[in-house]
C-alpha cells in the first residue's frame, strides 16, 4: 500500500507542475479565492500585472480589498451566484491600485473539501483607454 | 510518515483538481505533449475545437499526425528548439482534419522525470477567414 500510494504521489506531483505551468502559459489572468476566508490562494503574472501588485504582496490577502467599494461578504456571494448563473454576463469591478475597470468571470469548484473560485479578470476596455489608444 | 505521506497526497490531489479547472477555464487552446513518445497526453476543448476531434479520439494519439505533411521526429524537435527561442515567432502549421492555418507556441517543461511541452494553439486569422468575416 505504501508502494502505491507513492507512485500515486508521483502522479500528483505531476499535477502540481502541469497546473504551475499552465497557469503561466495561460493570456487569461487568473486568481485562485478561497471561499470561506476571501483570501487570494495562488495567482499568475497576468492577475498580479492588472491588480499591480506582486503576486508576493497578493498572495494571502483578501481578494475583495483590491477592489474599490466593495464589502467581502457581499463581493464574494456575488461571484459564486454568478459562477452558477450561465446567463449572467462577467461581474465588473474597479481595481483599488491601478484604478482598472474589469470584468471577472467567475468559475466555483471544490478542491480537498474546499469551494474555491477561479475568477478569470480581464480589463475593460473603457471608452477613456479606446480614446487613449485612438489619439 | 504515512501520515504525512497521505496529507501530501491531500494536497496533490488538489493540483489535479486545479490544474482541471484551469484547462478549461483557459480561452487558450492547450495541448500536452509527451516528448519521448510524440503523443498527446492532454488537451482542453478549445484544443480539440481547433484539431477538429472530440478530446477522446485525440488523447493518446500522435501530435504530428494531426498536421499536414509533418514528419514526427522532426515536428517535435521543431517544436522544442522553438521552446527554447525566446525570440523565435510560433511555429506555423496547417491542421489535418479541418485544414486551418494555426500558430504553436510551445514551453517544455519535465513533470514526473518526463520531458513534456505545452503547446498553446491559435488559429492564423488567414486572408479568407477574414474576407469571409467581412462580407
């Protein structure tokens, strides 16, 4: 049993890299929350570039409080009832460092007895930056 | 020990978990490639999307045999060679089953003393997909 719970291991282990590689090849940037605490639980360059922040100074820290205006409990109830609703379009949201406009597509799944959201940000193109772009 | 050993498995459990949701999460098109064998350990349905084929058909099958005119030994070295070019553009090919122009762009990694690439898909935006767009 030992045996196989070590080649078990192996596998996972496997996993780990996979899910680190893939989440820095991803263009989509993406936080991992932990539901029950609101806490950032992992992130990727892409994440830490639109919340400007290192991914060091985000990890660990309430995902709600880089948002302007928002409460936790609300917030994060927000995202896991748009994460169940198809139909809904992406929560918006505006970052609280850079000022950012975004849009945060939401996925809920549970991880080793955990909910966890996936939340997928991207920055909206306001009509200020399409301006600032055009002139 | 075991203990520990089944506590670690908890959490490599997790990645797995993780590294699921993320695949398909991602809007990237993600294909995972076994070097030594040339075969296709994973991908998400965005990828299978763009080779034209449920992700059934495609695990375990041959990489390069789902491009036109490539020979296998050859496709894959391309393929690791541009992995390691940062300043290299994608590798260009043409998908077998719906002949689509595509971009790869491969990263290696070794997971589980296993070399394997990543390789992200993007179809070429070419001439007539555009005019077709247009008109």
């Amino acid at each position: 049993a030992q045996l196989a719970l070590e080649k078990d291991y192996e596998t996972h282990r496997d996993y780990e890299t996979r899910y680190r590689v893939i989440m820095e090849a991803a263009r989509d940037a993406l936080v991992l929350v932990d539901v029950t605490t609101g806490r950032i639980m992992d992130l990727n360059t892409a994440a830490s570039q639109i919340l400007g922040a290192d991914a060091e100074t985000l990890t660990g820290s309430s995902f709600t409080q880089e948002f302007e205006g928002r409460r936790r409990g609300e917030f994060v109830e927000n995202l896991i009832v748009n994460a169940g609703d198809e139909g809904s379009g992406p929560v918006t949201a505006e970052t609280k460092r850079g000022k950012k406009e975004v849009a945060i597509d939401p996925v809920l799944f549970r991880a080793a007895g955990d909910k966890t959201l996936l939340c997928r940000i991207e920055a909206a193109a306001s009509a200020e930056t399409v301006a600032a772009e055009v002139s």
